[in-house]
C-alpha cells in the first residue's frame, strides 16, 4: 500500500479588523469646546458653564456639545466681558418685603397669585 501524504490545510487569511477613523481634533483652530475656552479665557470650566447657563458668553450648542469661535470670544473679551460677575447684581428692593397691603393689592389686580399644591 501506497503511504498517503496528509492533505495540506489551506491557510486562512488573517481577519481584517476595521477601525474606525476619527475625526481629527482641532486644537488651534477657530471652534473650541468648553476645556479650550476655559484656557484662552483663563478662567475655570465652571465659570465657562456659568456663563453659559447665564446667556453672556457667545456660544452655540451642537446636540449636547457646546462650542464657541475664537473670535467672538476674543471680541467678547475686547467689549469688556466681566467674566468675574456669575450672577446679576443685587439692587437693594430684592431683599424688601412686602407688606400686607401690597400683596393684598397685587393679588386684586393680578399681578400675583397664590399657587395651589395637587
């Protein structure tokens, strides 16, 4: 009998993984996001939300994001931006109460309510 040479397997190619490419960062460019801001503003990411929950900083939110130019923050700050300032000044008359007449009065004319609980 004739000896039988094994049969020769045939070699896989190796899997191809694919990887996905993502976008490159911009860093230096005109958009920043809420880190880059804080460092061209030298102020905290904190201040950065603050202002923005607040409406004074230049901003616009893409989905979830939020996203700034460079140049309408630099021109923000060159108007004067007062980046300290996170909520608006105090005038003396939020601290005062109102006496019973006035609420009497403001409740006649509508200009308050009592709020009912359910």
């Amino acid at each position: 009998m004739a000896e039988r040479k094994p049969a020769a397997r045939k070699k896989r190619a190796p899997l191809q993984t694919a990887f996905i490419k993502l976008a490159p960062q911009v860093k230096n460019g005109d958009i920043l996001d809420v880190d880059e801001a804080a460092v061209l503003l030298k102020v905290s990411r904190r201040t950065v939300y603050n202002r923005v929950k607040a409406g004074t900083i230049p901003h616009a939110r893409v989905g979830r994001k939020i996203l700034f130019s460079r140049a309408k923050l630099s021109q923000w700050v060159a108007d004067g931006a007062d980046l300290a300032q996170t909520q608006p000044a105090k005038s003396d008359n939020d601290n005062a109460q109102l006496s019973l007449d006035q609420l009497t009065g403001m409740l006649n004319t509508g200009q308050a309510r009592i709020a009912s609980k359910r």
